[in-house]
C-alpha cells in the first residue's frame, strides 16, 4: 500500500460535512454509505484488511459525484481515493458480479452498438405496462430512462466559423450524446461557429474513457483517452458538451489541459452573436461531472442569464446527485428512481418549464422521474438554449 | 413547641437568619441531622404561593444573605445573592447602563425567590425567564453540602445546568444561596404602544399581526378585564430612540388608529390579576391558542357567574387568571376545571399558584405533571429524608 | 452483559439492515468528529421510530449492555464515542421533520434532522432556527440537544437550551417520557433543561420541539481586518459596552486566515492579524443606527479596512471563512487539536498573550478562532504527529489554555461539550462536591450507569439501591382532593 494512499486517507479530519451532499447517505443514513465511511474502509483496506464482498458493495454504491469533494473543507481527494479503489475492487470481483457491468461496458463506450440497439426501444415504448412488469429491473431501467429514439444527425468533419475566425477547436460528439441527442451536438457546432469558431469533427473519434474510468476499468480508459489524443492534435481547445467526459478528459492524457466545457469555452471566448429573445423560465442543473468535478457553475449560469427574457430559477439542495451517475442508475435502478424523484420534486418546485443541463445522462435520469411524477417539464442542454436563442427560434 | 413564624398557615417552631453561604450550610446540616423540615423565606412575597408544607420546624431566612457579589459590566455579567432583593439589584446596575432583565411581578421580591418560583413578566417574550439568564448558582443541598454549578460565564457546556434544574423547584432541591446572571444593556428608549380589541379573536388577530411583522417586541401582553370585558393588547418596544419611533409607528399601523402610546407602561403592567387573598391561575398554551384560552375564560366566568380577570404575555402564551377569594370553592373547582380543559386542548398547562386553604384542599394545584416519576426520583437523590419544603411541589414532593 | 444476546433480541425487532455486527461497517463508527478517539462499538443499532428506539434501550438494559446514542457524529468531545462492549444507538434514521408549525413559533422534529434542515423548512414561513453550530449542514437536532449546542449567532439568540421548549426521551429505563412541550413553563421540574446538554448521560431525545425565530427585516456584516487580535479585542470590548447587542461577533487571527484562504478561498484582506466579522440583525431602523457604530468602533481601534456585504453572497463568503476554519485548519498542518475554552470577554488580550507564550515556549503554532463577543475562544493547536514528540507537547498546550480559562474564571468547555475528552478536566472546574451533586442526577435517570458511560465525569457516582418502578399514588388524591 502506497504511502500516497495513506496520506491521502489521513487528510480526511471526520468532520462530517461530505455526509448531506451524499446521495447515498441522504438515502439510508448510513455511516458506511457517506464519503467518510467509505474513507474509513479504505483505511481497513490499506491496514491490510481484505476487500470483503461487504466493503466493496459500499464503495459500489458511491455515485462518484464528486459532491463531497466539493463540500470537504479539509481537502480530501476523495475523487483520487475512490478511483483507485474502483480498479482494487475490479481485481477482486467475482465473475458473477461482471456479467452485466461487462455487457453494459460492450454497448456504452461504443456508438455504433448504441444506434443498433436504439431499435428495439421503438419496440417497448409500444408495449404495456404488464409486458414491462416481466422485465429485469436493470433493463427496465435502461429502457425507462432512453429518451424517445431520434434519427441521427450526421455531422461535417469541419464546420467553418462564422464571420472572422477567432479560434480552431475540435468538438467531442460523445457516444451516449450522438446516440440519443444528436441535436445536442448539432446545436454545440452552430454555437461554436456563430461565435466565430472553427469546429473539427473528426468522424473517427471514439470514447472518452469517462464511463470505464470511473468503474475502474483503467486500462480500457487508458486506451480511449490514448486515441483522442491522437485524433484531435492540432486544435487550440478541444470541447465537450457532456460533463462525464469533460470532467474525465481534464484529469488525463495529453488533452487534459486544452479540455473545455462548452459554457466554460463561451466565457471565456466571450460573446459576438447576437442573442434573441427566449421568453421562457428555466432551471439550471448542475451535472456533478461539471459542477463537482470541474467546479463549473457560474459559466452556463452566465450563459444563460444573457438570453433576454429567460427567467432562471435555482433548484433547490442542487449539490445533491440525480442519481444517473454514469451507468449507476443502470446498476442500482431503485435508489437510482428514489434520487431522480427527489430532484424532480425539487426541480418541478421552481415553478420552471424548461430543465437545462449539461449532461445527457441527468436529461435523462431526470426526465424519467418527471414522467413517473406524472408531470412535465422540456429539457434541453446548455447549447441547445443558446443556439435557440442565436438563431431566434424557440428551444 | 413554640410558634415563632409561619408559612402559608403553617407553624413553624424556629427561624434561622444565616448570613452567608456558609452559615446556611451550617443551618441545613443541624437541621438535617434531627430530619427537621425546612422552607427557605426571601421577602415573603410567594409564601401562600404552591401548597403549604405538610411539616415545617424551620424556616431559613434569607434576607441576611445579600448583596451584589460581584458586577463584571465588561463582560455582562453579575453574581448576586439570592436575599438580595431584585429592586437592589437593578439599582446597582443602572449606572453602568445594564440590567438584570427579569420582571418583578411582586413588588419586594428576592432574586432567590424569583429563580425558585420562575417567576416572569412581560419582557420575558425578548430576553427570556429565570432559566434563559441563570448562568452560575450556589446551592446548598439538603445534606448541607455546598455545590456549584454553571460559572460566571455566558457560554459553558462543562457539567449539568442545575440552574435550570433549581429554578422553578421551590425550594424543594436545595437552597439557593447565590445566583450569578448574564445582564443586558438597559435601552436607550421604550414605547408602550396600546391598542383595544372588542373580544378575544379580535385581540388574537392583533397579537398575530405584530408577531408576524417586523417590530420585534420586547412585550407583547393581552388584559382582559373581568365578565368577558374590554381587551388591550399592548406591545413594549425597546431600542435605539430613532429604532423605536419607526417601530411604534408600525405597531400603529398594525393596531389601528386607537392606538395610545407612552413612555412609562399602562396601569397594572406586569402585574397579576388577582389581589393578596385571590385566587392566582396560571395559563399556558401553544402561541396561536391564545384567543382560545382567552375566549375559554370568558365563556366559564359567564358559566359560574364569577368574573375572572385575564393578563399575561399573549406573545409567549403565558397568560394569568384571577378570581375573587371568596369565591365558593366548588365554584372554583368548576373554572379550574373549565380552564384546565381549554389548557390541555392548547397543549399547555393550568396551574393554580396561589389560593385561599379552602381552595386549595380541594382542587389539584398542580393539575397533569409530565415526568412526574423522573421528578420523584430527583427529589429521592437530593433530599432522600424529604427535608426540603415537604409537600409544597407537584404529586406531594 | 452479552452483545451476542442483545443481538438475537434484536433481530425479533428490527429489520436486518437496522443492525450492524460486522467488523468493518462496525468500524466505520468507531470515532465520532474527535477522531484520535477509537473504540468499535460492539454493535450498531439504527433504529426507525421512537419506539423501536425504547426497544432498544430496554433490550440493552435486559441485557446489561451499555448504550451510547449517536446523531450525525460531528461531535468535538468524543460524546458519542462508542463503548466496546455496548450498543451504539444510532438516530440518523430519525429525521422527519414532523411539523413546522410557524403560527406557534415551534417545529416538531426527530432527533436526526439535520440542525440546517430546520431553517430551511422554515424558511418559506419567514422563520428559522435560531442556533447555528459551524457543523449546521450536517449536526443533528438530537446531537444539538445532547450538547446544548452553541454557535456564532448565540451571543444574541441564545444556546440550544434557549430554544428547545419540548423533548420526548427514552429514558435509561427505556420508557418514553415527554418534557416540556409546545407550551412554555411546564410544571414541575425544568428536567427538559437538565436533559439539554446531559451528553446522551440521561437518555435519548426521539423528539424535539423547538421555538422558531422570525427572519429578522435587516441583516448586516461587516468584516473588518485589524493589524492584530489585540485591536480587534478592543473595538469589540467597546461594541459592546456601547450597549449593542450584535447577532454575532467572531474573531480570527493570522494563522486561522491562512487556512480559511487556502480551504475556502474567502478572501479576506491580505496582511491581516485578525479579523472581525461582526453582524447585526434586527428592525432596519435599529440595525442602521448600530451598525454605524460599529463601523466606527471598528475603525477608532484600528481597523484598516472594513468591508460590508453588498448581499447575501457576499455575506455567505465572510462566513464561509469562518465556519469552515476548523476543518480548513488541515490545510496548513497535517495535524491539530481543536479546544474549546471560555473566559470572561474582558480577559481577552492576557489570555491571547498567555496562549501565545505558551505556545512558543512548547513549539508548536496556535490559530485562534474565536466567538468574541462571548468570550468563547477556539485555539487551533497545529502539530505534526510524524515529528516525535510534537503530538505529546500539542497536548500539554492544548491542556494548559483549559487552566488558563479556569483561572480567569471561564470555563473548559462552551459548545463542544465535556465527553471523553474533558472529562479528566472537570475537576479544575469543579469541586467534589460539585460534581457528586451533578451526579445526583444522573442517579435519578440512571441508576445503573448505562447510558454512555465514561463520560462527562471523571468518575462514576455508586448510585446506591436502583429504584423499581415506583409510581405511587398521588398523596392528593388519596386525600380526596378533585382530580382533573
């Protein structure tokens, strides 16, 4: 056990203020299922304790939202510390408990496996309820959460800027983001030009990284992240519209410094399109990959308070997780719906009739658990409300 | 024996007058060895107050253990002893531009006594009773051993707060010898700002108003006078001159154009309403059940004809009852038992403090006591000989 | 005493994830927010109701198992420090947030609502809960209750036991009593304010009724950097004997700085020796005319620059600063101990004097937080544990600031509570005699010693015979007074 590690363990004092911003801990109100607790196994494991199938179902459970990391006055690394014990705890899993992480890691990394397996969602969405009864709950819940199939978009290799070019940069389309919203993307390209930007697509890119990374699957993030660097090597940023991705790109490989998110990339770009009125009120999400992990909250707040006649409202306890987490809600489907009920209850109190966000997978999450509330809201993404808003047409 | 003095009608054969804390002690611990009871004497003014001791050989007299001990104005605090009347007090601390902020519903009354009965007034809706002030205190227990608890600080967690335990206990725990209190700056103006109300809901709405606005009341007190009559409700403010001008401008606004304001309090502020000899009620309820309490009264002084007058603090939900003395016993057991039904129905309590012997031998003073079997077991550990003002406390302690 | 019996029993009452026996999640609960203190409980029970709480008790007292209750472990005394060969009762389950009920003034809550929680529910009313520990995001009202919880806005508003107007306990027998109520001024006994800062001695509180405080009209901050805490001493004694109440004044010195900007990034003015930060609340009228004094008692000690927050933002940071010092404090040494003293405010500058002396003269760095206007002070003791024999003279100095606060006649403990840590220090502060009397109480509630034992005070009191239930007749009634 590296004395990092030890190190690491020892910055945390217990205060305990990691425990309310827990997802896990707001539900069961356990010691073992907060940052702190898991930080106390952690401590076990490096005094030579063994990973016991108890230990590992609680680090398991951690969402990797990066809340505590946000609350945690003391400093702790808890982002460092629970991605190493991921990979530990990969190393010891019984074959049993691989099956269905290894079949959910065959089809998300991989676009083109996710727009074939958009066909047979057309499919349920036709059947009743009984027949979705008969289903396990983690394919329900996979099922559930896909937002009604869309046709793809095919993007161009190079979109040129709009006006005079004030910078070249590559996009990331993302595997669940072209999959699912591929007017995301769409929308990101038509911003970054509008403000002057040329955007490199590469059709050859792949994933990130993100969704094996933070399950521990280290070598295969390691050789997605290895591709990109290769693929976007001569652009000024590289920019992500998906907060997963981002916040994974940033801490490793060769693009870890020329990463942007997208509203982070605007900021500091600064505006030149002009901006058209969207009368509408909105609430803005903080996805945990973007508020958490890379610490960008005021960017898209920014963003989109300089829409005229957009009213945006704060969603209350927003530090706390909506429980899609990468595949987490795919992996825990009921805690996963308890979370999402939570933050529709609190996103539905703002009063707002538009959810912005960054992530597809909160989109998603958060979209389901309006459904099951029986109620509505649109959503959309940062970029599709800016591009609405540049083009002067509704979102 | 020889009856030399008496408590609440009851004779006692010997009056001790100690000095100091030490005297006290040595007063308690004679008296301890012969099992003699004891009731602790300040000014005398609650001595009807409770139930009489059902055995009494010595009263302990307070009046010669005063004086202000010690006054840190720096630091807003001051330890006094409890003979000490609360006039004296006051008077000490004036010219440092403090107080002592308690209330002296009983002209004459010791600061010992006041912590042993809990007694409050009107401004007890800003700054707190007797357990929000008590910071330190002097006992001496039943054994005559002398303890302290609390310090002469504000803020102190180290131990049990047996000040708070003390207070209120009627000298039924020990005797209370010194008191240290945590002060606050006398303000620099006050406004009494008084208002009429036709009944008891409209008295309601007007309380509720002011709570619910921004004049932050240092009293907020409801009188209502026998047979259901006339209501004032009359808020204190108390700041700085300008503060308190714009404040009684809003009371205004929120009480109506009868609205009367003074510098110096209405008549009968912070008094009871019932006369040496009465009978003396006390009412709690939970805050929005105060015009229900008030309307209660009114219905049950109408219902046995007797006029019951009504007074307390309408922002707190501690309002005060009296009847006449001479009022037929059984017809107060009827009105305590109206009024105890409507406290219940409140969530609060009604508790008869004082009362003429007939009175009090037939109803239950004390009423419903949550805790009651903990309470005995507290007694059983501080006075296991049952020493200490025997009887006078809630189910017989 | 057998946890193994005690776990069986349980199992006929709760539900298997109710109870913890393994050693590894058994572990997780082994320190509460005083982390050198470690015992793995020998069992954790999380029970769900109030009556599966009296269960509980009872099982353990059926059993002779010792019980130490629990809320959100933030404590800084060790008070919920579990006992190897006992039950860990922990209430984190227990947080429903019963009733808010802004026409009493009141809130019903269960002892693991989150102290913050309750503001927040309150809120839309225009109340809120007046005490405000700096753990507020994540302390419980039980654990409040437990402590008599202070906080930086108690200098106005009182402490927990100002605010609490009702409990129901299990007590160490296991029954459910309630104390107090909605209502002030309940007879007999004030044992709700004696069970309000017992530290889990006297039982567990699985409700709490608490008063709720208007949203004042106005609130103002002010930050004020001074060259040293001398200054900022000054201009606080002179605040207050101006006859200004402020909602709270708190102080930090240098070093405290340091670590609130490396954690929090608050930005306080650079080459301060201390700050102030000092808010009033209150009528708008009253708070303007103080808050004018202020600012100038501020600047005629010395105070060489004085912010004041534009908005609640603003506000927000000032107070981030400070209410994340302790834990900030890990960013500049890798270890400290965090005290809890108090002393008379006037004796502020010898003291800070004195702890300064002493620190050098042992070695080690001392960063002072401290609630100002009350005199409560919070010496930050930084020590490396790897460098031998730093641990050892931290101790000694952290030790000597509690002498130091007894002899100016304060107290060794304001907020933080007495627990394991301090309870060796409770005869500085008290006589024999003082705490055998204290001990009288616990006797009465529990006289077989199994409600957190070893806690509080330096050594058990021998209670004598233990009392059966024993709920005789009201003599009055036998009397054949009118019972209602």
């Amino acid at each position: 056990m590296s004395d990092e590690r030890r190190d690491l363990i020892g910055d945390c004092v217990h205060c305990g203020f990691c425990l309310p911003t827990c997802p896990t801990y707001v539900l069961w109100g356990e010691e073992m299922d907060s940052p702190r607790g898991r930080i106390q196994l952690m401590l076990q494991q490096t005094e030579g304790e063994p990973l016991t199938p108890a230990m590992t179902g609680h680090f398991d459970a951690c969402l990797g939202c990066m809340a505590c990391v946000t609350a945690c006055p003391s400093g702790v690394q808890y982002d460092k510390l629970i991605t190493e014990t991921r990979a530990m705890v990969e190393q010891v899993r019984p074959p049993a408990g691989r099956a269905l992480r290894a079949a959910v890691f065959a089809l998300f990394p991989y676009r083109r496996r996710l727009e074939a397996a958009k066909a047979p969602l057309v499919g349920y969405r036709w059947m009743g309820s009984p027949f979705r009864r008969n289903l396990p709950a983690t394919v329900r819940t996979l099922l559930d959460l896909a937002p009604a199939p869309r046709r793809s978009v095919r993007l161009p290799a190079v979109v040129p800027a709009l006006g005079r070019r004030r910078a070249r940069v590559g996009m990331l389309t993302g595997c669940v983001q072209q999959a699912f919203f591929p007017g995301v993307n769409a929308a990101t390209a038509r911003v970054l030009a509008a403000e002057g930007c040329e955007v490199v697509i590469p059709p050859e890119q792949g994933c990130c990284g993100a969704l094996s990374r933070h399950s521990g699957r280290t070598a295969e993030a390691d050789k997605f992240s290895a591709d990109l660097d290769r693929v976007f090597a001569d652009v000024d940023a590289l920019v992500v519209n998906a907060a997963g991705c981002g916040s994974s790109l940033k801490e490793h490989g060769e693009l870890a410094s020329r990463t942007r998110d997208l509203s982070e990339f605007l900021v500091e770009l600064g505006p030149v399109a002009p901006r058209h009125p969207v009368p509408v009120t909105a609430a803005y999400h903080d996805a945990c990959h973007l508020g958490h992990a890379q610490g960008v909250r005021a960017q898209p707040r920014a963003l989109l308070r300089a829409v005229p006649g957009l009213d945006l409202r704060e969603i209350p306890d927003a530090e706390i997780c909506c429980g899609s987490a990468g595949i987490w809600n795919v992996l825990n489907p009921g805690p996963a719906a308890e979370l999402g009920d939570r933050k529709a209850r609190d996103v539905l109190s703002t009063g707002a009739s538009l959810l912005v966000t960054a992530n597809p997978g909160c989109l998603m999450q958060i979209a389901a658990a309006v459904r099951r509330a029986g109620a509505s809201i649109r959503l959309a993404h940062t970029a599709e409300v800016l591009d609405a808003s540049i083009r002067g047409v509704r979102p | 024996m020889t009856v030399v003095d008496e408590i609440a009608g009851v004779p006692a054969a010997a009056v001790a007058e100690p000095a100091s804390t030490a005297e006290v002690a040595d007063v308690v611990r004679g008296a301890a060895a012969d099992e003699l009871a004891l009731v602790v004497r300040g000014a005398g003014t609650r001595q009807d107050w409770a139930l009489p001791p059902q055995r009494l050989d010595l009263i302990v007299d307070l009046g010669g253990v005063c004086g202000l001990v010690e006054h840190a104005a720096g630091d807003l605090v001051a330890i006094v002893r409890a003979g000490t009347p609360l006039r004296e007090v006051q008077e000490a601390l004036r010219p440092a531009g403090q107080q002592l902020a308690l209330d002296e519903p009983l002209p004459g009354a010791t600061v010992g006594g006041t912590v042993a009965v809990n007694a409050s007034g009107p401004r007890r809706m800003l700054y707190g009773t007797v357990r929000d002030l008590l910071i330190g205190v002097t006992v001496v227990r039943a054994d005559g051993v002398v303890a302290k608890a609390g310090g002469k600080v504000v803020k102190n967690v180290a131990g049990y707060d047996l000040g708070k335990l003390v207070a209120g206990s009627y000298g039924t725990l020990g005797v209370i010898t010194e008191c240290a209190f945590r002060l606050h700056p006398l303000p620099a103006a006050a406004r009494y700002v008084s208002a009429p109300a036709a009944g008891p809901d409209e008295a309601g709405r007007a309380v509720a108003s002011v709570l619910a606005a921004q004049v932050v009341p240092s009293a907020l007190e409801v009188d209502m006078a026998a047979g259901e009559g006339p209501l004032t409700v009359t808020a204190l403010v108390e700041g700085v001159p300008a503060g308190v001008d714009r404040r009684a401008a809003d009371l205004r606004k929120l009480l109506g154009e009868e609205t009367e304001q003074a510098e110096s309090p209405p008549p009968c502020w912070g008094t009871y309403p019932w006369a040496p000899g009465d009978v003396g009620i006390k009412l709690t309820c939970a805050l929005s059940r105060v015009p229900y309490l008030l309307t209660a009264a009114g219905v049950t002084a109408r219902l046995h004809d007797v006029p019951v007058r009504v007074r307390g603090s309408a922002g707190t939900g501690v309002l005060y009852a009296g009847l006449p003395g001479d009022t037929d016993p059984g017809v107060v057991a009827g009105v305590i038992s109206d009024l105890r039904a409507a406290t219940r129905a409140g969530a609060g309590h009604c508790v008869v403090l004082t009362a003429p012997p007939p009175v009090r031998t037939r109803v239950d003073v004390w009423g419903h006591v949550d805790g009651l079997d903990l309470m005995r077991r507290v007694k059983e550990q501080f006075d296991p000989a049952g020493t200490l003002a025997p009887g006078r406390f809630v189910g017989g302690i | 005493m057998s946890i193994g019996a005690l776990a069986t029993a349980m199992h006929s009452r709760l539900a298997e994830d109710q109870i913890i026996t393994d050693r590894a999640r058994l572990r997780t609960y082994e320190c509460d927010g005083l982390a050198h203190y470690r015992v793995v409980p020998g069992i954790v029970l999380l029970p769900r109701t109030a009556e599966e709480c009296a269960a509980v008790v009872r099982a353990c007292v059926a059993h002779g198992v010792p019980f130490v209750a629990r809320g959100s472990g933030t404590g800084l005394s060790g008070g919920a420090l579990p006992h190897a060969d006992g039950a860990l009762i922990v209430t984190s389950q227990l947080r429903a947030i019963r009733e808010v009920a802004p026409q009493d003034e009141r809130a019903v809550l269960e002892p693991g609502v989150i102290n913050l929680q309750v503001s927040k529910a309150a809120a839309p009313h225009g109340y809120y809960y007046a005490p405000d520990p700096s753990s507020q995001q994540i302390c419980s009202i039980g654990g409040n209750v437990a402590e008599n919880s202070g906080g930086a806005h108690c200098l106005k508003y009182g402490f927990t036991a100002n605010h609490v107007t009702g409990v129901q306990i299990v007590t160490p027998d296991g029954e459910l009593v309630r104390l107090g109520g909605r209502a002030p001024d309940a007879p007999g006994y004030d044992l709700l304010g004696a069970f309000v800062g017992s530290e889990g001695t006297l039982g567990i509180a699985t409700e709490v009724t608490v008063r709720l405080v208007r949203l004042p009209e106005t609130v103002r901050t002010l930050l004020a950097a001074f060259t040293g805490t001398d200054a900022a001493g000054a201009a606080t004694s002179a605040i207050i004997a101006a006859g200004v109440v402020p909602a709270a004044v708190e102080m930090m010195d240098a070093l405290a700085i340091e670590a609130a900007e490396a954690a929090v990034h608050c930005g306080y003015p650079a080459g301060a020796g201390a700050v102030l930060i000092v808010e009033l609340d209150g009528p708008a009228a009253e708070v303007e005319a103080q808050f004018a004094a202020v600012e100038e008692f501020c600047r005629a000690h010395g105070a060489f620059e004085i912010r004041i927050a534009a908005d609640d933002a603003e506000r927000a940071l000032f107070w981030k600063g400070r209410k994340s010092a302790f834990a900030a404090v890990g960013r500049i040494s890798p270890d400290y101990i965090v005290q809890d003293g108090v002393i008379p405010r006037t004796a502020l500058p010898q003291v800070l004097t004195r702890i300064g002396e002493l620190a050098r003269e042992h070695g080690v760095r001392v960063a002072n937080v401290f609630h100002a206007g009350d005199g409560n002070l919070h010496p930050l003791v930084l020590f490396d544990e790897a460098v031998a024999g730093q641990a050892e003279r931290a101790e000694t100095v952290s030790g000597a600031i509690l002498d130091i606060c007894v002899e100016h006649g304060g107290s060794i403990t304001g907020e933080h509570g007495v627990g394991v840590d301090k309870a060796k220090h409770m005869p500085r502060m008290y006589t024999e005699a003082d705490l055998d009397t204290m001990q009288l109480l616990r006797c009465a509630f529990d006289p077989r010693g199994l409600a957190n034992p070893g806690k509080v005070f330096p050594t058990p009191r021998l209670c004598g015979e233990v009392p059966g239930r024993r709920k005789g007749p009201n003599p009055w009634h036998d009397a054949g007074v009118e019972v209602f």
